[in-house]
C-alpha cells in the first residue's frame, strides 16, 4: 500500500513464485515444525560441542604447561630455601 493505495500488479505478485500459491497439504505444516525443532536442537548441540572442547584443549593446555614447568618451579623454590 502507497499511500492508501495498492500497487499495480501486486495482487499477482504470486505468480512470480515456482510454485502455485496454495499447493502444500496442511501435513507439511507440521513437519515444518519439526524440521525448526529438529534444526534449533542440531544447533544448540553443535554449539554445546565446540564450548565442551574448546575448555577442554584449554583445560589440556594449562595442564600441559603446568605438568612441564612444576620440575623447573620445584628447582627455584629448592634454591630460594637453601639460600
């Protein structure tokens, strides 16, 4: 609508589509459902995975360098008692 009036040939907008305006049976409404369902639960899931590894390669990394530097740590802290 412009200004109170309808556009020019927007009533046939439809036949624009590759498809015929009322096709689907009412069946596909709710497998549509379903599919945005199944959809948002595979995207909450894919996330919820790359969260848990990326904590773990950064639980793995800090104990990484925690395990390889407790040797050199102990060696420092061995000299400071003895001086």
């Amino acid at each position: 609508m412009v200004d109170g009036r309808r556009l020019p040939g927007a009533q046939d907008a439809y036949k624009l589509l590759p498809f015929p305006r009322d096709d689907t049976p009412r069946e596909c409404d709710m497998f549509n459902v379903i599919q945005m369902l199944f959809a948002g639960l595979g995207a909450g899931l894919i996330l919820a995975a790359l969260t848990f590894v990326t904590l773990l390669i950064g639980v793995l990394v800090n104990a990484m360098i925690a395990l390889f530097a407790g040797p050199l740590i102990d060696r420092l802290l061995a000299r400071k008692a003895a001086a």
